[in-house]
C-alpha cells in the first residue's frame, strides 16, 4: 500500500477535558465518519496508515494518552489515575471536538478503553474495532485465557530498566521489546526504531527543580506502555450488552495476548467478527495494512 496526494494534516491541538491536557490531531474532512484512534501515544497510528483511512472518507482523530507525547504529564512512579479515567478523557475529548459520535479503534490498552467506551458511553460509539487486545484488565488472566507467552515472561523478568538520559539505550530497550513481541512473519528493527525516535522525540517532560528532562519524558512515556493501570471493576461479564458492531484485529503469533484472548472477545461479544492476521505478533506493522485498512473501513462504512 502507497500514499498519494498526501494530506495536509490538522496543526497538533491541546483539548481540555476537565483538568486534562490532550494533545490531538485530525485528518481528512471533518463532515465524514469519524474514526477515534486510541493507542499510547498518537504515533502509535503511522501517518501513513491515518492518510490511508482518510482518504477513504473518513475523519481520522489520534491523541496522547495521559503520559504520553505532549498530553499531561505527572510523576510516573505515581499515576494517581486509573483505566475509567483514560475511557472519561476519550469521552470528554469527542465531546469538547463537537464529535459526539465515532467509530472508535483500539489497540492494546486502548483496546480495553474501546470496550469501555462501548459499556458505559454507548452514546459516543458508532463501531467498534478491537486491534491486539484482551477481555480483561492488566495482570493476572482469567484461567479460561492463555497468558503471556513464556517468552515474553522471560524477557520481562529479565528486563531492567535502561538509562533514561542515554536515548540510544532507550531506543535498544525498545527494540528488544519489541523484537520479542513480534511474530513469525519477520520484524522490522528499522520501521520500530524510527517509531520509538519519534515518540521519545515529542514527548514533554515532566517539570521540575533537579529533573532530567529526557529521562523524566522517557520514563513517563514506558511508564504507560508497562504499568499496571488500576482498572476498577471487572466488564468481561458485561461483554454481551455491547451494542456496536464489532472487528477484533488480532496477530496469530501475539505473544503477549495470544489470540485464544480475540476469541472470547468475538464469542462473548454478540455478533463480533475475527480477522486473524497470519504471522503477526502484538503489532500492527506495514506489512498487513493493505488487509487492516480495508476491513477498517468496511466495518465503519455508513449505513
């Protein structure tokens, strides 16, 4: 898949929700469907995979969590936040966007603020696509799900943390993590180190006497790719009262949800479709866009 007649892409905005920071930016018009891209950071979504979604007329909106790329920051050590309080910022940011309605699009941890979303503000959901999740919160899996691959436990129970004002040893450790989240299908270091860069290179600092400003905004920045979230009560049980038509993207190779997690997603929530991606770990790279794209825009086209 190539772009053509590249667009021009919305100055980034900060959006207030409440005592919020977010950081967002559009493409394509804002009179077509709207897609609500969540990630971590808003480069989690290529510019180039958004350019493809808009140019099927669609109004692309992607923002920073929380901690991420120049959305507010706060000690990482210490979130003082919680998972209900990452879905009331979606909600709150297509809100104070005059957005009242989007298809909403979530890829790992936003995949659980998706399906929250589509709990507890239904109001705001047109579609749902799930991308590398899971039905349940951070931590433990419920018995009936596999668990991380061994692996990835390896990798984690061997991983220290990287000098967080050596940007090279950030970017290694980011690699290697996701080398190790990769599937068969081949993995690209040059494509996830370019990403890693650039989120480091936009992400603001937390402000402070004595603070590092490049190791504060790189620990912020892991500090949500790796944390716990308190999540608050459980919503698998509450998975069959979804309303919105959903797409579970899912890797065959994730090793970090592996996909027995898509199919309880798909069984459990009523009429949910599966695209299993062959030989795709817990990512989303270039080599599958040409068949995510489409089926994106397929499940979100106007009815």
């Amino acid at each position: 898949m190539t772009a053509t007649n590249r667009p021009d892409w919305a100055p980034e905005l900060i959006v207030t929700v409440d005592d919020v920071d977010l950081c967002v930016q559009t493409v394509g018009e804002s009179d077509d469907p709207a897609l609500l891209l969540i990630g971590a950071s808003m480069l989690t979504w290529d510019d180039e995979f958004c350019e493809h979604l808009a140019a099927g007329h669609r109004f692309v909106i992607r923002y920073d969590l929380r901690d991420t790329g120049r959305s507010t920051t706060v000690d990482p050590e210490a979130p003082q936040y919680s998972l209900r309080d990452l879905v009331a910022d979606a909600a709150g940011l297509l809100d104070a966007m005059g957005v009242h309605r989007a298809h909403v699009v979530g890829f790992a941890t936003g995949g659980w603020i998706g399906q929250l979303l589509a709990l507890d503000h239904a109001e705001h959901v047109d579609s749902l696509t799930l991308i590398s999740t899971r039905p349940t919160a951070p931590g433990p899996n419920d018995p009936d799900l596999p668990e991380h691959a061994p692996a990835v436990m390896t990798h984690l129970s061997a991983a220290t943390d990287p000098d967080w004002t050596d940007l090279e040893a950030v970017m290694d450790a980011v690699v290697d993590w996701a080398r190790c989240l990769a599937g068969d299908g081949g993995f690209d270091e040059v494509e996830v180190r370019d990403r890693a860069r650039r989120i480091a290179d936009r992400t603001v600092a937390t402000r402070g006497p004595d603070v590092d400003e490049g190791a504060s905004h790189r620990a912020n920045q892991m500090a949500i790719m790796f944390a716990h979230l308190d999540s608050g009560p459980r919503w698998r049980e509450r998975l069959g009262t979804i309303t919105a038509p959903t797409l579970v993207v899912h890797g065959s190779d994730d090793p970090f949800f592996p996909i027995g997690n898509a199919e309880a997603l798909v069984r459990e929530i009523p009429h949910a479709r599966l695209l299993s991606l062959p030989g795709v770990g817990h990512d989303l790279p270039r080599r599958v866009w040409n068949t995510v794209v489409p089926a994106i825009l397929r499940h979100t086209e106007p009815t």
